[in-house]
C-alpha cells in the first residue's frame, strides 16, 4: 500500500523513522469535513469552511448529503443517501456544484427518485444532460401570457375553471375527497395532446405510489409520464427535493418548446418535511413552527412554472400543486402562502363530496384567475355566463329549502341549476373531450333539457357521448351546426328532453 504523504505509516518504527527522514509534505487542495453527529436523516460535519448552501457533500462512505445550515464551526447537512457505516468521523468532501439530475428523453415510462436513480428496476437511462434541482425562474423577458388551454377532462374545470398552458391552479382540500383524483384526471387527459407530464409524490406510502402508478399504466398514460417518488419512508433530504426534481425534469423538455404538465403531490408534506429539517437543524421556528423562507421555497419552486415565449422556444410548464387542508380551513399558514403563489384554485369541499357531487368541487371557492382568457373563444361564449348563473342557483335553492314560494322565473332557474349540477358530476377516470363538452354546453344553453327529468340526465349524457364519437363536427363548427345535431341526438333518445321551443 502507498503511504499517505501526510500521515505517518503505520507499523514498526523503523519504517516510521524512515518516513520521517523523507518528510517533504506536499501542498494539498481539497478539504475534508469530519461528521460530528449523524441521525434522524440529518449529519453535522466540522471543517470544510469553503462550502456554500445548497452544496453536495461526499462521504467516505458513500452517503451523500446536501448543505442545508451554515453554522459557526459546523455545517448542517441533510442525508440524500445513507449507508450503514456513517457515523461520527466518517470524512466528508464537498466537490464543486450543486446537486443534478440527468434528464433524456427516455424519461417518460420510468418511475425514479429524486436523484435520477431508477425505482422500477430497469437500468437508469442514458443522460442526455443534467440539469440542476434549484434553478432560476425564466426571466420576464422569456415569458409569455397564458394564452393555449390546457383540457382537463374535468367538466367543471374546463368550463368553469379554465386552466391555460403554464398556469399554476393549485388543487386544495381535505384528505379523501378527491384531490389526486383531479390530477391523475388531467394527466390522463393528456393523452395524444403532445404534453409531457411529470408526477411528483411526495411522502406518500407505499399503496398509495403503486395506485397512481397502476392507474396510469392502465390507463396508457405512463408513456408520456415520469413518476418521481420519496416515499414517506424516504430520507426526509429525497422528499424535500422531489418537487425540484420534478420541475428540473419537466424544463428540459420545455426549453425543448414542449408543453409539460406537473403534478406536486403534496406540498402540505413537503412543508411538513422541511419543517421537521429545519427544526433539527435548529433553525429558528416561526408561525406554527414552519421556518420562515417556506414561502420563498415554494415561490422559488412554482415560479419555475410558465409559458416561454416564441423566442424563447414557446414550451411551457403547468404545475398542478396539491394541498392538504385540515377541517377545510383554507386560512393556514401553508395553503394561504400557495393561494397567494399560484393563479388560482380548485377547491373540494367535504360537504359536496358527502352529498354525492363528485368531482367535489365548490364552485363558490375555486377560481382561475388567469385561464379564462387561454379558453377557446366558443367555449367561453357558452360557458360565460354559466358560472354567475350557477353560483346564483345555489343561493336560491338555500331558499327553497326553508319551503319560501318563488317566483316562476325563479322556478325556471332553479330547474337550470339542478339539472346543471347533475351534468357536472362525473365520475373519477372518465375525462370529457373538448367536442363533447361543447355538445352539452350548446345542449344545456339551448335549453335541450328543460323537460328532460334530472333523473334521466345522466342518459342522455350517454347517449350524447356515444353520439360524438361518430361526428366531425369541432370547436370551429358553426353553432348551427351543433345546435342541429345535438337536437337531433338529443330526440333519439326520446328520453322526454328537448324543449318544444328549441325545436
Ligand atoms: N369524481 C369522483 N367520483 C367518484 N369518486 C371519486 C371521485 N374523485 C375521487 N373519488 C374517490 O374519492 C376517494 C379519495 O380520492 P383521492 O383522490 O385519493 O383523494 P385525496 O388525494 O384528496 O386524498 C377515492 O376513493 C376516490 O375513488
Ligand atoms: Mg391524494
């Protein structure tokens, strides 16, 4: 074995004397860091005073740890991976740069984690480049209004809640009442659309990953989508970097120009894990115990998210964050922070969801505040008005409730809502195209089911759906043309729809 030029040989004295009379040390460059506690997913380490936040740290061991806390004579920092031998004097080096994923266009179809390595058992793909995890946000002069729809397959949605290519709607809500499902839907919903999606589970267990897996498989939809998984089991380290990972991801391809669609599910877990390194890291607490550049996190994460103008490639990233409340209280500290990042939200509503309206959606409480204006101009000519309609029906109806007599227009508006809200349920795994959205917009707009019983609604809808299956008429058809036709299939059913006047 070579000697070590710094350290004296080990072994019998004359050989160390031997060392000793060609003592000539020389200069070394690197630095080493000793670690000086190690535990619940974080390690101290002394010395290396040249590290910056955000850096990598070597261990001799092969764990590997990001810089988080730059301390006086110690630096924090969180364990990514973790061997069994680390422990207290296990050296540590810091190489130049900050951590990298290797993206390829041989992503889609994969299940990773946040570091690149493969969770489905096949090979790690071949890098095409390595982008890093904590990026800057494209600069204003690269970025472009929303201006393209992005179709969710989600009636409500897309009529209601238009979301355009390269907004930020933030999915909010909470446990079990559907939030992944919406997701998972719009996702699905890319199919065939050209839009590259990422999904991001963050601290989930183990079910619930292989579920969204499964459920996109069976549903051809992990050929065009990249699973990045820390599961709760994970390091806390891989789950705060999941969602950066999977933004990383989806810019390579959208400084390819393509359209990318990204799922955060949670980001209320994500908080919680930087909470609970941060609190072991003894940073100061702030309100409900979250540090305080939480908000700055998932700024810095969402910004990340928007549509490039043309000279900057015209690609585009929509992220879809997710959001656990507790007791539906939209006013904490971490959603309030996302409703103020992002351009708006869809909210799910615990009374809905028991009451059977599915996608639970509250109509009332969701908002897009910039997607009304990428809607396609005839959608938006239909569904204009529907919303202020809808939300002013619910109102009556609380009325109607208290036995109040109404008006016979307000009977008539009544009758619309209800029959309104049964199109708009819909169960989780059935996304609506665009045309056949169109189709019951024109059909509900012509009033085509004022006669229709609200119980026979969702047949007619069937019918309706098969309907569209064989026709060739688009978004750019003339409206005569839909009003013809969908009159026409509405009558087939002779399931007591279509209004005398409208024929
Ligand atoms: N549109 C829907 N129609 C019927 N059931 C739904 C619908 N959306 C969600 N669900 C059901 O609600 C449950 C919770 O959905 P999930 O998406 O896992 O909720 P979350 O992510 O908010 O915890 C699931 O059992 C799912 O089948
Ligand atoms: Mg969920």
């Amino acid at each position: 074995m070579e000697d070590d030029p710094i350290l004296p040989p080990t072994g019998p004295l004359r050989r160390q004397a031997a060392w000793l009379e060609r003592y000539d040390p020389p200069l070394r460059l690197t630095e080493e860091g000793r670690v000086i506690s190690v535990g619940d997913g974080i390690a101290w380490v002394s010395g290396l005073p040249s590290t910056a936040m955000d850096g990598v740290l070597d261990f001799a061991d092969g764990s590997r740890g990001m810089v988080f806390d730059l301390s006086e004579g110690r630096i924090g920092t969180v364990l990514l991976h973790q061997t069994a031998a680390l422990a207290v004097g296990t050296a540590g080096r810091s190489p130049r740069g900050t951590l990298r994923i290797a993206v390829s266009n041989d992503l889609p179809g994969r299940v990773i984690d946040p570091l690149g390595a493969p969770l489905d058992g096949v090979a790690a793909c071949e890098p095409a480049a390595w982008y890093p995890l904590k990026a800057k946000s494209p600069p204003i002069t690269a970025r472009d209004f929303v201006h393209k729809p992005l179709y969710s397959g989600i009636a409500i949605i897309d009529t209601l809640i238009p979301i355009g290519k390269g907004q930020r709607q933030l999915v909010i809500g909470d446990e079990g009442l559907g939030r992944s499902s919406v997701a998972l839907d719009a996702v699905i919903n890319q199919r065939g659309k050209g839009v590259c999606c990422v999904y991001v589970l963050i601290g989930q267990k183990r079910s619930a990953v292989v579920n969204t897996i499964q459920t996109l498989r069976q549903y051809q939809a992990l050929e065009f989508t990249t699973v990045v998984v820390a599961e709760a089991s994970a390091l806390p380290g891989l789950q705060y970097l999941a969602p950066f990972a999977g933004c990383a991801i989806a810019e390579f391809w959208m400084r390819q120009g393509r359209d990318t669609l990204v799922v955060y599910d949670d980001l209320a877990t994500h908080a919680k894990t930087y909470r609970e390194l941060s609190l072991l890291l003894r940073r100061p607490p702030g309100r409900e115990a979250y540090p305080g550049d939480i908000f700055s996190v998932h700024a810095e994460l969402l910004e990340r998210a928007t549509c490039l103008n043309a000279a900057a490639g015209g690609g585009s990233m929509t992220a879809l964050p997710i959001v656990e409340t507790l007791q539906g209280e939209i006013a904490a500290y971490i959603p309030t922070n996302l409703i103020s990042i992002t351009d708006g939200q869809i909210y799910l509503d615990r009374n809905l969801f028991a009451g059977g309206f599915r996608p639970a959606i509250d109509v009332a409480r969701s908002v897009s505040r910039i997607g009304g204006q990428a809607q396609h101009p005839r959608i938006k000519e239909e569904a204009g008005r529907m919303k202020l309609d809808y939300l002013q029906f619910l109102e009556l109806e609380v009325f109607t409730r208290f036995g109040a007599r109404l008006e016979a227009s307000m009977e008539a508006a009544i009758q619309r809502g209800r029959t309104l809200r049964e199109i708009l349920k819909q169960d989780r795994l059935s996304p609506q195209s665009i045309e056949y959205q169109m189709a019951w917009l024109v059909a509900f707009n012509e009033g085509l089911f004022a006669d229709t019983p609200v119980e026979n609604i969702a047949v007619c809808l069937r019918a309706l759906m098969g309907r569209m299956e064989h026709t060739d008429l688009s978004l750019d058809s003339p409206r005569e043309a839909w009003v013809a036709s969908v009159t026409q299939w509405l009558r087939q059913t002779g399931l007591g729809g279509v209004h005398e006047q409208a024929t």
